[in-house]
C-alpha cells in the first residue's frame, strides 16, 4: 500500500469536511496510520474518559473509515463505529451490549443512507460497513461517508443519555 498516498488522500478529506459543523458538534477530526491501515475518524473528547488521549483511550467511542493492504485487495474501504470498554467510561453505567442494542435500534431508519453496512456484530462495533475503492472519486465517496455520520452523531449521545449516572 502507498501510505503516503493514503494519508494524503486522507488528509485532502478532513480538510474538505464542514468545519463550522464540526465545532458546532464539537466532532474532532485525526488522520492517522494504526496497525497498517490509513485513517479517518471523527469523534467527540466527550465521548472518552481522557480527553487529551481520545484517540487511544481505553474507553472510547470514535467513527473510523479506513484502507489498508487486504481492503485494497478486496476493492473496499473500510468504515464502522467502535465502542471500546464502555462499562468503564467514567459518569456512565453502561451495559456494553445494551448499549449497542439501543444504537442499533436508533441506527435502523438510517440504515438506507449506508452502504454494505452491518449492525450485525458484538458490542464493540455498533456498525461496520464498505465503500468501493474507486481510484478516481474515493475522496468523494470517504467525504459523504463522514458527511453521514455527522448526520447521526447525536444517536450516540442520545444512546449514552439513559446510562448517566446520577450523583
């Protein structure tokens, strides 16, 4: 895989995303590489118990698209929704797979607007779907991926907001 290519690629999109619209949602934005794989991801600080380490806190949620070596292989880019440890984010008590279950029942009237997505997974994926890799428009394509999930941000707020604990 051309890293380089990728990350730049990736870099062009989160510069190309509605900034005044990320600031209202307080949605930041990182493009990265991990474990072999260029990134996107969009995510709030709030959704982590360490703001200043959201991308590689232990409990976290984030909106992820991705390619790496296999994805290429297969013509695909990669996208999903992660949940990581969420029975330890702090101010919440949270059942990590009723709280799954709750997105996915908030997520199904979306469900149209997403490509070969699947809700069809354990808790920590809420969902996980494909674009194909086209060389000429991916840009395009990655850039109405995460246009849509600033379109569905707020489910996860309103999914975390019966599991506050109350002090």
């Amino acid at each position: 895989m051309d890293t380089s290519f990728y990350l730049e690629n990736f870099q062009k999109i989160a510069k190309q995303l509605d900034h005044k619209l990320l600031d209202e949602k307080a949605i930041e934005v990182s493009v990265g590489v991990y474990l072999d794989s260029v990134f996107i991801k969009l995510y709030k600080k709030s959704w982590t118990n360490n703001p200043e380490e959201a991308l590689t806190a232990e409990s976290r949620i984030f909106f992820s698209v991705w390619i790496n070596d296999s994805s290429i292989k297969k013509q695909k880019i990669m996208y999903n929704i992660h949940a990581l440890k969420l029975r330890k984010l702090k101010g919440y008590t949270i059942e990590s797979r009723k709280f799954a279950e709750n997105f996915r029942n908030y997520f199904e009237k979306y469900l149209h607007k997403w490509p070969n997505v699947s809700t069809n997974f354990g808790p920590l994926t809420l969902m996980e779907g494909w674009i194909e890799l086209d060389t000429e428009n991916f840009q395009k394509e990655i850039l109405e991926i995460c246009t849509n999930f600033l379109e569905i941000e707020f489910l996860i707020d309103d999914t975390l907001a019966p599991f506050r604990s109350i002090k």
